[in-house]
C-alpha cells in the first residue's frame, strides 16, 4: 500500500492504513505479551495490565533508552512526535525489536490549532481518531478527579460557613477553616477556554455553594496528571493523591485531599488510567500512549510506567518531552529520569530549517496564516543566525553528560545547501547530525536518522543531574535560570519571594523536585524573544506547590494554565462521516 502525504491529509493516511492494521491482540502477542496482560479495547487499541509484565520480567535487561526533544519551537511546532513515530519506524526497518512512548493529545490542541499530536504523514500513530478522541477515557478520569477534589472543597467550604461546628460533628467532621483567598487547586476541562480562567463561583443564596473567585485550568496541567505521569505503581499512585494540597487554612496550613477525606475516591476514579494504552505506528510497531502534554505548565512526559515496559520488551525504546530542550528535556532530565531511577542512552534534538530561519530573524510565523517566501526559498544567512537556538539546546543537553543527536526534520522546500549548513554547525558544537525524511517515507525516509541514534547510543555517556535535591530552591531555580534558559539571573515578586522562603523552610518541600512553568516559544519567559536571548532576567511571579506529584513549580512570566482558543480553530474541519460513522478533518 503505497500512500502519498503530499497528497493526501492525515486523516485520510490514517483510515487507509488502520484498514491493514495489526491486530492488537496479535501485536501484544509479537512484542511478548502474555494473554492475560492485554485488556482489549477493540480491534487496535488495548491497555496492558503493567503490574503482570513487570512482575514477570524483573529485571529483565533494559533497552537502549532514547529520549526526542527540540529546539525552540515555531507556533506549529517542530514535528516532535511524528520524528519520534519515525525513529521507531526507522528501527524497525533496520530489524530492531523497537517500542515508543508518546504523550496522549490533549483535547485542546487537537480541537484548536496544533492538532492531535498523533504525528503526520507517513510516520503516525493510529487508529488516529481514538486516539485524538478521549482515547481510553484517561484524561475524563483526570478532569473528573480534579473536579472531585473541588467539589469536595467547595461543598466543604459552604458547610462550614452555613454550620457551626456541633453540627459539623454530627456529620463526623472538624472545621478546617479553610481562607477562600488560598485556594491552590483549580477546575479543569480538557479545552481551550480562556473566559473561564477567572470566574466567580457560589453565587446566589447559602444553598447555592460559598461565594468566591476560582478558576479553571486545561486538564492536562492538573496535579492529578502529574501523579499518573511519575506513579510508579497503584499503591504508589494512592499515596500521592492523598497529599494534594488543595488550599490553606487562614492560620496557614495546608488543607490536603486527605483532609477532604476525597483521596480515596479520586484514586477509585484513576484505577484503571494507570495501565498505559497500547497504539502502534502505521508500519505495525508498538507505542504506548500514556500521560499528556504541554511541557511548559506542566511536567509534559510520557509515563514512567510506559517506559518501564518499554524498555523490557525492546532492544531500543523511544520516549517523548514535550516542547524544546529547555522545557521538556530538563524536566525528563531532573524530574523523571530521577523519580524513574532510568538513564538515557541518547537525546535527540528536532529542528526545522522553517524554525531555524525564524530564529535567524524571519518573519513571524502564525497558524493558519501562509508562509513567507523568506521560509519557502534558500537563505543561508537566516539559518545560520538561527542555529544560534540549536547550539543552545545542544549545550542544554551536553550538560546532561550526553551527546546529542540533531534531526533535521526535513521539509521539501528545504535545500542541500541549508541542510549541510545546519550539520556543519550541529556537528562543530559536539552533536552528531542527520536528516530524516519520515514525514515523506515514513521508516525507509528515517534509516539515516535511525542509524546516528544507534551510534550515539553505544556511546558510554557519564549522565549526571543538574541539581541535586539538597540544593535550596532559590538555587536551584537560578541555576535552571542561567544555566539552561540563559538568564543572568532571577527576580521574584513579593508573593513569590515569600513562598520561596516558606517552601525552603518546610523539610518536606525541601525534597521535591522542580517543575517549571514558562513559555516554549522562547529561551526566555517572553514568547516573542526568538534565537539566544542575551541580557535578560526571569522574572518568577509565582511559586506553587504539588507535593502529591512531589514538585515545587515556580511560574515564570505571564504564561497561564489555561491556554485560550484560536479565530480559525482546527474544530471547524472535524467532522464524521454519517454513513460510516468514521471520522474525517483531523490532523
């Protein structure tokens, strides 16, 4: 079966290839999966009862552990996925046993402006529309147990205002005399809808909830994705619900889930969620899907879990950080390599000669809006300013104490010239380089890009963190600071000092990682500084606290965590085939 992206839409390469498709049964079966740990959730789609494999395995030895990052991204993002999808597609071709982990496509992009992040062209992940479409019901299971815990505070609040406390007794409650003007957590949904990033909830009579304002943000920020994201098993998963923090009581203290007595119940609604999903590329091989998205508010990683499996049943597994080196890869770095006890064996780097031209000082370059000429023809000059981002990121991850592998994600209007120039540089600041066509040729478009992975990873690599836990907060922020974004320094707000300090005084707090919040369009805190910013100081306006996921998450600028949607949203094309029910327009 011979498909043509060039003239063909995702979708459409999607329900054609989904019609040769391996059946999922046998697929688990070829990848060494015993029947009773695939739970079947129709003819391609499964979820995989991970305590069974990884108590039968052990400790099996590990895969070749390869991590995809970016550059700085351009608004249409740098083709992380569909590389990832074409690495795996690569190996395959080159005969590897090759498994992947991708993060599950947030409802929000998918429906506004960036699309499903299911990959493209010929290097995709199906069946496309499940997995764009709720997928398994992971991340309803999310938004739903966040929303447990608002409901759960909210009514509690309401009881107390209304009812004094020989009342409360007879319901087997204590006041928690939580302030309404320290309320942590938020509602969630999994959409794009900035007019509900600040709301006023509880209006009405004293039936009608306690009046205060709230908020909502997109569900795949919500702590309680975090928690899936890093859990290692159910029991671990239980224990940090229980230490959400949902808000202060007005002497200060913290007011958990726990105190809510709803962590039980929201971990009844997550049970299942924590079995990761098993999809494959449209060349048949396995990728599990497991945990979301947008690296930049939150920890952006596929699971731990899946990468457990991954790399027990694979020569080379293939995970995914969101967004560039600075976001996601620090935080696959620092966070989840540490609470994972697993070490890369390479990184690769994605980049655009497109992004590399913006980055050089090209024109912007918006969604929905066609390219400039300075993007569809040769111009050296613009690339080599713009590789200034590159070696950025190749220092970022050079400092990991591994040596990176940059993909060039070719497009067809790239040139020779261009593309040689990218390699030259790459190859010059330490970095092996290759170009990879996957998006045209799906794994036959990557053997290139396959082969310098496998090189990079038998190199002996000396994988080291940046920080270590012991190091204040304040330092530590600094050094992810200058050391990775490039700042010459950090700046709080008072309110953000102030929990800085609060936060390095709590001994529990001291042991919890860092999970920053900024922007993924810029080095910097600003989305509209392209390139290498120089001479710039980051601003933290806020720092919060996720002890359940075990992060401190400073915020950096006026990013939100509610993300708003688009005038031309990708919604308008979505649409299903009333005959056959299928689904068409997504990309």
């Amino acid at each position: 079966m011979k498909l043509d992206p060039t003239k063909l839409k995702d979708w459409q390469i999607a329900e054609a290839s989904e019609q040769h498709a391996i059946p999922i049964a046998r697929l688990a079966k070829d990848m060494g999966l015993l029947d009773d740990e695939v739970i079947p959730m129709g003819r391609l789609l499964a979820k995989i009862d991970y305590k069974k494999v990884l108590n039968r395995l052990g400790d099996t030895p590990k895969a070749k552990y390869i991590d995809v990052t970016a550059i700085t991204p351009t608004p249409l993002g740098e083709g992380k996925t569909t590389t990832t999808i074409g690495l795996i597609e690569g190996l395959g071709k080159l005969g590897k046993r090759v498994t992947g982990a991708i993060r599950q496509p947030s409802g929000g992009p998918t429906f506004n402006i960036k699309g499903s992040a299911a990959g493209g062209g010929l290097a995709q992940c199906i069946p496309l529309a499940p997995l764009s479409l709720g997928l398994t019901g992971d991340i309803d299971s999310i938004t739903n147990a966040n929303n447990l815990a608002m409901v759960a505070l909210t009514s509690r609040m309401q009881h107390e205002n209304n009812y004094d406390d020989a009342r409360l007794a007879k319901s087997g409650l204590k006041r928690l005399d939580i302030d309404p003007a320290r309320v942590q957590m938020k509602w969630v949904m999994d959409f794009c809808a900035q007019s509900l990033r600040d709301i006023v909830i509880g209006r009405g009579g004293k039936m009608d909830g306690f009046e205060m304002p709230s908020g909502f943000a997109i569900s795949v920020s919500s702590e309680v994705m975090a928690i899936l994201a890093v859990s290692k098993d159910l029991a671990d998963m239980r224990q940090r619900m229980a230490k959400i923090v949902v808000a202060y009581d007005k002497k200060g203290n913290e007011v958990t889930t726990a105190d809510l007595e709803v962590d039980g119940a929201m971990t009844a609604i997550m049970a299942k969620t924590i079995n990761p999903n098993l999809l494959q590329t449209i060349e048949g091989q396995p990728v599990f899907v497991h945990a979301g998205p947008f690296a930049n508010i939150a920890i952006g990683q596929s699971s731990i879990i899946a990468d457990e499996l991954g790399t027990r049943l694979a020569d080379y597994h293939i995970t995914e950080s969101g967004f560039g080196a600075d976001i996601g890869f620090e935080k696959f770095w620092n966070l989840k390599c540490r609470m994972s006890g697993l070490t890369p064996s390479a990184i690769v780097i994605v980049a655009t000669i497109r992004a590399l031209k913006m980055h050089g000082g090209g024109p912007a370059v918006k969604p929905g809006v066609e390219l400039s000429e300075e993007y569809t023809k040769e111009n050296l000059a613009l690339v080599e300013k713009g590789c200034e981002n590159l070696i950025a990121h190749i220092e970022i991850v050079k400092k990991s104490g591994v040596r990176p592998v940059v993909c060039i994600n070719s497009f067809y209007t790239d040139t020779k010239s261009e593309i040689q120039l990218v390699k030259k540089i790459a190859e010059q600041n330490g970095a092996l380089c290759a170009v990879s066509q996957h998006w045209l040729k799906g794994g036959d478009g990557a053997i290139e890009l396959a082969e310098a992975v496998m090189s990079a990873a038998n190199e002996k690599n000396n994988f080291k963190f940046l920080y270590e836990l012991a190091t204040p907060l304040r330092q530590r922020i600094e050094l992810i600071a200058k050391e990775v974004y490039g700042a010459d320094g950090v700046e709080y707000t008072p309110q953000a000092l102030e929990k800085a300090k609060s936060f390095e005084n709590d001994p529990q707090a001291q042991k919890l990682g860092t999970c920053m919040v900024k922007t993924h369009l810029s080095l910097s805190h600003d989305p509209n500084i392209k390139g290498r910013p120089k001479g710039w100081t980051l601003p933290v306006k806020d720092i919060m606290i996720y002890k359940g996921a075990g992060f401190i998450v400073p915020v950096a600028g006026d990013i939100k965590l509610m993300p708003g949607t688009a005038s031309n949203p990708a919604f308008r094309n979505i649409d299903v085939d009333v005959e056959t029910g299928k689904v068409k327009g997504l990309f």
